[in-house]
C-alpha cells in the first residue's frame, strides 16, 4: 500500500539497508510503519490541499475538481482543465505566490 511520511525517519529495506524517507515522501509498503499514514484503503487520512506536497498531490487519488474548487476559493483563481499534474503545478504555484502581509511585518 502506498504510505506519505509525516515525519522524518528511517526504514529497513526487504535486504537490510537502512533508507531515511523525508516528511511528505510517498512509499509503499506492505503495512505503513511508524511516522506513516496510508494513503489509499479504507484507514487513508485524506488529503489536506492547504498543506499536501507535490508527490502526495500526485501519488493520492482524489477528484480533481475539488482540488480546482480549492484553489478557485483560496486564491480566486481558475484551474482550468490541464489534467491532474499541471493542476497540481498551479496549486503549488499559488502557494508561493501568495503573500501573508503578518508574516512580513
């Protein structure tokens, strides 16, 4: 099953090497480890648009219009219908731009 990491940790591989995932890196797993959550199958969390990374947004099956209902709300900007990776793209692209006047004063 595939897994997003939520915080930084290490794994045994299947040959006994130890693999460090960062926080929001998606692997699969046969059962999701400690600082993981799955994110298919019935215990999946959900995806959260305000915070989820470029490959959670990709690895994460969702309905797209959603994500565009998203962004339409937060940034009053329109998606469009480029498919699910260039919609992703914006998003992340809206993010940065996005400007919190609290956060600079």
């Amino acid at each position: 099953m595939k897994c997003i990491c939520r915080k930084r940790t290490q794994s045994l591989s299947r040959t006994g090497k130890v693999i460090t995932h960062d926080a929001g890196s998606v692997v699969e797993f046969d059962k999701c480890p400690n600082n993981f959550e799955p994110i298919e199958g019935k215990k999946a969390s959900g995806i959260d648009f305000k915070t989820a990374e470029k490959e959670e947004l990709l690895a994460t099956d969702y309905d797209l219009d959603k994500l565009k209902k998203f962004i339409e709300d937060t940034f009053s900007k329109k998606a469009g219908n480029k498919g699910k990776a260039k919609t992703v793209d914006f998003l992340l692209d809206c993010r940065y731009r996005a400007v919190n006047l609290n956060d600079i004063i």
